[in-house]
C-alpha cells in the first residue's frame, strides 16, 4: 500500500508535463498555419535582396511608347535570271591546251577561259584564203567576158558561166568568213603565213566562273560544256507567300533576309513583282525581290528566312528579355511600391544584431505580345498597373525562377 502511495505523485507529475507539451506544440502548428497563409497571399511576387539584383545585373525600366514596323516571317531561295547565267562550250572540237580560269574567278565579257587545239582550224582558214585568191581570177574573167561580149567577140554562155563562178565563190567566201569569226578570229587578219591552231573559248557575259568542268587535254566538242559563269549582280529572291499573306504585300516593299544555314549577316532586298499562279500543290504564291546592297557570300541556289516589312505603328513595347513565358502565357515583372523586410532574414538579424537587409518586391502581370522590332515588342496588359510603373528590363527570366523557386518550396 505504501508504494502506491508513492508512485501516484509522479503519475500525476507525467500527466502535467504531457499537457504543457500539448500545450508548447500548438504555437508550432499555428506558425507554420500563418506561414503557408502568407506564402499563399505572396503567390505572384517575387523578392530579391539587393546582392541578389546586383548579381544578376537586373535593370528597371517603363513602359515605352515605340515606333515598330510589323512584319511578315516566310522563306525562300536565291535564284540568278537565266539570262545572267552562261554555260560556255566550244563551237570546234579540238584538245583543250589551256585553262585560264578556275571556280570563284571574276571574268569579263569577251575574256578567254582555255584554248582548244585542232590542226583541222588551218584548213578552214586555208579554204577561205584560196576562195579569196580565186575570187581575184573570177572577177578578172567576168569583166573579160563582158568586155568580149560588147566586142561580139565572145560567147553569151560563157559570159553567164563566168558570173555564175564568181556569185559561188562569193557565197563561199561569206560562209568560210563566218566560220572563221565564229573561231574567234578576223578574216581580213589572216594571210598565207599567219594561221591561227589555237582558238580561245571566251565568256559571253561578265560574272564569277561558278564551275570549271573541263581538264587540260580533255577533247571538247560543241556539246561539252567547259565551264559556267554566273553573274550575280542582278541576283534576287524568291520568296514563298501564302494566300492569306499576299494582299499584305506590294511593290517596293523592304525585305530583310539572312541565310538559312548561317544567319550571322544581314540583306536586303526590294519587292518588284507578285506572282499569280500557286505553286505545285501548295497554297503559296512567289514573291519576287531584287537582292540590294552588298551581295557578297550569296550564291545562287541558297536558302533563306527573310522578314517582310509592313505598317509603322506606334505601341507600348517593352524590350524583348523583359517578357518571360511560363506555361505557354507571357509576363512582366512590375516593382511593387516601396520595399519589404523578408520575416525569415528579419528574425535571424534582430536575434544576431545586425543590420536589415532591404529587398523589392516585384508582381507578376500577364500580358500578350504583338509586333516585334528592334529589339522591342508590343505588349497588351492582362490587368492595369500604375502609369510610370516600374518594370523588370533586363533579368526577367532569373526574377522568374527566384518566384519558381519560392512557389515550389511553399507548397
């Protein structure tokens, strides 16, 4: 009897003490209640101390009234007329002796590119040489004929024979002396000791030698092309439009382009024509614009993305890092009147003595996004923010992730 009585006043001790820790636990429970309340009512914002900011090299700005031109993003090639484009061949078969030309070489109308030999060039020259010579006899008789003829000292048929050799010879003279420019050559240069062997294969047009196919002592015909020059002087694009596009376009119209394969430079050309037929199977229209300015590293045959130019508006725009997209829907970050203490770093410097640290607060705003230009794009806002407001310009995707961050650790 006597150990219950002695065991009953630590019995009830243990009972007490569970109750005061019942009762030393609620408060725990009711901060972290208060807790999750102000993480729901900070959902949207996001805070960063000013280390942070300068970090990240975060920069404010305001909402700009900007001048953008809209535009119209399409692709298309490169193309040279036909008519700025030779493939050369030779007129005579013959052994190429020389190539003077090789791929990238810049050549001028009339400039030669090879040489082809044939001792067969000297018999056409000697041909026209002896019908020159038998010409001179030719002449000499008819006037021989006529004058027996006056005389009636001569035959008529023989008058009529005599002018009928001369018109063949003249005839054959012509042909022979077309032959022999078509060579490359003057006829009334050449002589009984001044041949030519060789001829020179020239390019019909100023422009790039683009292909040399040929090799020294390949023979060559008039059907072996020896190489192609292209003149891309008068280079322009195709662009492929569609129909629901076309009416936006017009003549004169500014293209901006890049390569497709290597966008580090930028061109310009000018619309001068629309087309009006589609394309194959296909709803777009070609687009034709002639390729302005310096056209260096431009081939024809290239791909590229081109943007069009179109009406000049006035708009709110902000620059183009300044909009972030979460979730497929675009946003902008806008300061918060004044600036906060963060409770969790305010409690921490109040118990070791320092100093607070100031931080911005900064509210997500939806907003949808138009014209892009120069950097800038046009914005329309979900939900009306002060006039001046102050917006995040440059970190907006860090400002992003800090609210990222924040979000996922308070729930």
């Amino acid at each position: 009897m006597k150990k219950f009585f002695i065991f009953l006043p630590l019995i009830a001790l243990m009972a007490c003490g569970s109750r005061d820790a019942n009762k030393a636990s609620a408060p725990s429970e009711e901060s972290h209640a208060e807790g999750l309340e102000e993480a729901h009512e900070e959902e949207g914002m996001a805070t960063l101390t000013e280390e942070q900011i300068a970090s990240i090299g975060l920069k404010m700005g305001t909402i700009e009234q900007k001048q953008l031109t809209a535009s119209l993003k399409t692709n298309g090639i490169l193309k040279v007329p036909n008519q700025n484009k030779a493939i050369i061949n030779s007129l005579y078969s013959g052994i190429v002796k020389s190539l003077l030309v090789q791929p990238g070489n810049f050549v001028k109308k009339g400039q030669t590119i090879a040489t082809v030999a044939n001792p067969e060039f000297l018999q056409t020259q000697s041909d026209y040489l002896g019908v020159k010579s038998k010409l001179i006899l030719a002449e000499l008789e008819v006037k021989r004929q006529k004058e027996l003829n006056a005389g009636n000292a001569g035959a008529l048929k023989n008058l009529q024979s005599a002018e009928a050799d001369l018109r063949n010879l003249q005839t054959a003279r012509s042909t022979l002396a077309q032959q022999i420019q078509l060579m490359g050559l003057n006829p009334e240069s050449l002589s009984g000791g001044r041949l030519v062997s060789v001829l020179s294969i020239k390019s019909p047009i100023s422009g790039v030698v683009s292909n040399v196919i040929v090799q020294m002592g390949s023979y060559v015909d008039a059907s072996t092309t020896v190489a192609e020059v292209v003149d891309n002087n008068r280079l322009h694009l195709d662009l492929f439009v569609y129909e629901k596009d076309l009416p936006k376009l017009k003549n004169n119209q500014t293209i901006h382009f890049t390569i497709t394969n290597n966008a580090g430079k930028e061109y310009d050309a000018k619309i001068f024509s629309l087309g009006s037929s589609f394309e194959g199977d296909s709803k777009a229209v070609t687009v034709h614009a002639m390729v302005e300015g310096d056209k260096t590293g431009l081939i024809d045959g290239m791909s590229v993305t081109a943007v069009v130019s179109l009406n000049q508006v006035t708009v709110p725009a902000v620059p183009d890092e300044a909009i972030v997209n979460v979730g497929g829907q675009n946003y902008i970050f806008v300061l918060s009147e004044g600036g906060h203490h963060q409770e969790d770093s305010a409690h921490h410097e109040k118990e070791t003595g320092a100093e607070d640290k100031k931080t911005l607060s900064f509210e997500r705003v939806a907003v949808a996004r138009g014209a892009s230009d120069v950097g800038y794009t046009e914005i329309t806002l979900m939900k009306e923010i002060p006039k001046d407001a102050r917006i995040v310009t440059k970190g907006a995707f860090f400002v992003s992730a800090k609210m990222t961050n924040t979000e996922g650790h308070a729930h």
